[in-house]
C-alpha cells in the first residue's frame, strides 16, 4: 500500500505541475479534510455502513467558459460491518476498515463563480486489504460458511462514476458527493476457491471540507 501511496502521489504532482503551466493565473490549491459513509451492497452476507475519514489535495483552473477541471488526490479510512456469529453462537458485528488512496479528474460547472458548483467525472480507486480485529477472524459470517477473515483480500482496483455539489466562499467551500462503483469489488475472492461466487458494488458518500490557498 505504501508504493501505490507513493505512485499516485507522483502522479498527482505532474498533473498539478502540468495545470500550473497551463493555467498559472487561475488555479488553486485545495486541501481537504472529510468524512465518508461506505457501504458494500452485496447480497452474500449482511453489511452496514460506518463511518471513516478523507484527507486529501486537489487543483482546481479555469478550462471553459464556466467550466473548471479539478485533479485530485485522497486518502481515505473506509470502514464498514458484517454481520457475523462468534462463540458461543452470539451475533456479532465484526467492523472492517478499509485503507484506499483515489486520484480524481472531474469537470465542474460554476453556477455562481467561486461560491457554487456541481462535479461529474471519473475516479480511480486503489485498495489495501481489509483488516480486522485479531480476536475477530474466526467469527463465521452469518448465512454462509466463510470465516470473517476469509473475505479480507478484495479486489485491488476500483472505478467510480463521481457527482457532487461544492458550496461556499472563495478559500473556504464545503464538498458533498456520492460515488458508486462500477467493478465487482469482491471480484478477488472469486479465485481462493471459498465455494462462493462474489459479487458486491460500493458506494461511498463523503462530506468534506476545503481549504484553498
């Protein structure tokens, strides 16, 4: 997970330095601090979302008219829970978190210049395993067979259709967005021969805030 932080860290700065030369009059650097709601719809076992947290950077220059283009870079805690049956058969919500790094490239509509848009586009979305409470990986997962740590190594690569509102003042903006994604997530599990067949979408709602310099 660190290498593909650092990759997409990477990739982030030559799209910024790229943005800067193009749009050197008009761009801004936003900070962002958040949090997201995960939720992971499946029907193989019982999920809940939960609450996590988002930091992050973007660029924000003027592309068109009243158009903008954002680049963006989060890192994110995603966190949800399955219901599972412990010792001696007690149910059990075991939490999941999730560690993910996305890079964003969205168009964004001013409505009202510097104080109100909407975002659409595209996000890419790289993840860690999933982790666990060491005292919780032998609970069995409600309604099937696997243990809870048998669903921890999920798909790697995730890609997300993004919409969203920004609202504010010109350095200080609040950011309200949904993302679902598109590739079957637990895709991965399909080749440890659990005796399942996998198939599960996220969908994430964030709420952040953002700081431009």
């Amino acid at each position: 997970m660190r290498k593909i932080s650092i990759s997409i860290i990477f990739v982030f700065i030559t799209l910024s330095v790229f943005s800067q030369y193009k749009y050197r009059d008009a761009n801004r650097i936003g900070i962002t601090v958040g949090v997201n709601q995960f939720s992971l719809y499946t029907n193989n076992f019982q999920t809940k979302a939960e609450l996590g947290w988002n930091a992050g950077l973007s660029m924000r220059g003027n592309f068109y008219n009243n158009w903008d283009m954002i680049y963006g870079i989060q890192f994110s805690g995603n966190s949800f829970s399955v219901s599972t049956t412990s010792i001696p058969l007690v149910i059990e919500q075991v939490n999941y978190k999730l560690a993910s790094g996305q890079l964003s490239l969205l168009a964004s509509y001013k409505i009202i210049d510097s104080h109100l848009s909407i975002e659409v586009g595209p996000i890419i979305q790289v993840n860690g395993k999933l982790e666990i409470d060491s005292d919780k990986v032998n609970n069995v997962i409600s309604g099937t067979t696997l243990l809870a740590k048998d669903i921890q190594d999920i798909s790697k690569l995730n890609v997300y259709p993004m919409v969203g509102i920004t609202f504010g003042i010109v350095h200080f903006r609040a950011n309200i967005s949904y993302q679902y994604g598109l590739n079957n997530i637990l895709g991965n599990l399909n080749n440890q021969n659990l005796g399942y067949n996998f198939k599960g979408n996220a969908g994430i709602l964030n709420g952040n805030l953002i700081i431009y310099l």
